[in-house]
C-alpha cells in the first residue's frame, strides 16, 4: 500500500507540474515565444556546426585535395578489393564496428543507396573496423540485410583514414578526392544530398 500511495504522490506532483508549466506557456506573449524558438533554434545549429568541426579537425577533409588512401582489403565475399578499383564514379567508404549502437541505427539509411550502386552510378564500400571475428561481422551484416562490398579493415587502415569514433563516412568524386565526411548519424537524406552535389 504505501509503494502504491509513494507512486499516487508522485504521479500527482508530476501533473501539478505539468499544469503549472502549460499554464506559464501559456501566459507567454506570441512575440517571446518565436523569440525563445528563434534562439533554441540558433544553439542547435551551433552546436551542431561546432560538433561537426570537433569531430573532422585533423582528418583527410582537413588536407587540400584529399584522396582516398591506398587500400588493399579482403572482404567477407573472399575477394580483395583496391582502393584503384573506385574510381570513375562517386563512392561512399562509410566505416562501423559490430558493437556501435550508432553505427546500427544509421547504417538502414545505406539501404537507400542500394538502386543507384546496382545501377552503376556510386560505389558504396564498407569497412569494418575493430572487429572480434569475420563471423561477427557476417551476421551484423546480414541483419542489416545490405548488399555492399564489405571489408574486413585493420589498425593500418584506421591510421590511414584518421578514424577517431564510429560510424565516419567519407564521400569522394569520381577521381577519389575526399568531399565530404561526416562522424555519428547519417541519414539517407543527407547522404544522398551530398552524392548529388558532386
């Protein structure tokens, strides 16, 4: 009985609250209110801006005219895949490891990609980094149900692409100059949008 009574004055401060804050909302003048939103609005978009920056300072988007990194991988279909081997078109090179919980929620928006990589128009390559076994990686894929070349990276590769947190993509154009790159989630939206302004 008293866990239900704890809970009954929980729940009924909890709606006091709420009433009191809907009620002060609602004594805020149209004015402020566009005024409060324009500067939430300000700080998101600076923050995003300066986490963009913390995150791709001292990376291969930082050097003028970028390429890829020389690479020579195998992949989990047991072909070795080149780095020479993305050129002439746009390519996506979009680096996971199993155990990011990010890397599992953003790496559905490569599904999105999947027509134009059929068609020939992008290259899309994974790379797994800091993987137990080629088995761990195997599942995580399939789960995922993507269909990309998949590479089994090292701490060489790591070193050479500047990896610092999971997932990073990078985007080049058709020569292998590095574009763009971005660290955390992706969505299909901004992907896409980047492969366009090549």
């Amino acid at each position: 009985m008293t866990i239900n009574r704890k809970l009954g004055d929980t729940f009924l401060k909890l709606k006091q609250w709420i009433h009191k804050a809907w009620q002060k909302f609602l004594t805020i003048s149209p004015k402020k209110f566009l005024l409060n939103c324009a500067s939430y609005a300000a700080m998101v978009i600076t923050l995003f801006f300066i986490t963009h920056w913390y995150q791709t300072r001292n990376s291969l988007l930082s050097e003028q005219d970028s390429q890829i990194p020389n690479f020579v991988l195998p992949s989990l279909g047991d072909i070795t895949i080149e780095s020479s081997d993305l050129l002439n078109k746009p390519t996506v090179v979009y680096f996971f490891a199993t155990w990011c919980s990010i890397c599992n929620l953003s790496m559905k928006n490569l599904k999105d990609l999947e027509s134009d990589w059929k068609a020939g128009k992008v290259d899309v390559v994974l790379i797994a980094l800091d993987w137990q076994s080629k088995s761990s990686v195997e599942k995580f894929i399939h789960e995922k149900q993507l269909h990309f070349p998949v590479l089994l990276g090292n701490n060489t590769t790591q070193r050479k692409f500047k990896i610092k947190g999971f997932p990073t993509y990078f985007i080049a154009d058709e020569r292998n100059v590095i574009q763009y790159m971005s660290v955390g989630y992706s969505t299909s939206l901004g992907l896409k949008a980047r492969l366009k302004l090549l």
